[in-house]
C-alpha cells in the first residue's frame, strides 16, 4: 500500500512536472509569436514608409523635370549620355519646341544618338541638325536639317 502511494505520488508529480513543462512552453511559444508579430508589423510600417519617401522623392524630381525648358532637358540628355562624352554639343532653343544642336561629334552613331535623344526628349517637336562629324583624317563641314516629330 505505501509502495503505491508512493509510486501514486510520484507519478502526479510527474504529470504535475510534465504540465507545468507543457504550460511554460506554450508560454514560451506565445510570447516568441508575440514578439515575431511585432516584428513583422515594424517591417510592414517601415516598407510603407520607405513606399511613401519614394513616392514623394519621385514627385519633387517629376515636377523639377516639368519646370525645365525644352533645352535644358535636351541638354541634359545629351549631357549624361555616355556614348556622346566625346562630343561638344550646343544645345539652342528656335522656337516653340523646335531646338537647334550645333557642335562637333566623333563619328556618324555618335550623331545619330544624339539627334535621337533629343527628338525623344519630352515637349521636343523638331530638331534641326547643324553637327559637324569628325573623322579620323577629314572634318567634314555640317549640314543643315530638320526633323519633326509628328505625335
């Protein structure tokens, strides 16, 4: 009888132990969930509010570009093209969006990309092309043409 009360008592122990076990655990499990939702939802908030600055950072660059005179944005796009460094080009407004491009390029690609980028420029509707190409052994003198774009 005293072997079975003991034995009786050790194993409620146990069981005890074993929940009590069971119970921190879930404890444990509940609050790392807690805490991973709270991650989440920092992440959440912070991607909302990168969204937002990008949002915002387009809109100021949108209405700078808007501001630009059809020359200044020809200039631009002619500026930072890597394929026309080598080029000393002018960029002269005629009117309304007509522009003049006046300078020296190194070969006829170089030339063509430029007249390209800037009859693709926003608000540009011709081009007239005064550019003089280089070659290696000759200059050749510039002719006069122009381009209009039809929308």
């Amino acid at each position: 009888m005293r072997t079975r009360l003991a034995l009786l008592g050790i194993l409620s122990l146990s069981v005890i132990g074993l929940a009590t076990s069971v119970g921190l655990a879930q404890g444990v499990a509940t609050r790392a969930g807690q805490a991973l939702d709270g991650v989440g939802r920092g992440i959440r908030q912070e991607t909302q509010n990168l969204g937002s600055a990008l949002r915002r950072r387009f809109d100021a660059v949108r209405s700078e570009v808007n501001r630009m005179g059809v020359p200044s944005r020809v200039y631009s796009r002619l500026h930072w093209d890597k394929a026309l460094v080598s080029s000393r080009i002018e960029v002269h407004p005629v009117r309304g969006g007509s522009i003049l491009l006046r300078g020296t390029v190194p070969d006829t690609e170089t030339k063509n990309r430029a007249l390209a980028l800037a009859s693709e420029t926003v608000d540009v509707t011709s081009v007239v092309d005064e550019l003089t190409v280089l070659n290696s052994s000759t200059t050749v003198t510039p002719t006069t043409t122009t381009t209009t774009i039809t929308p």
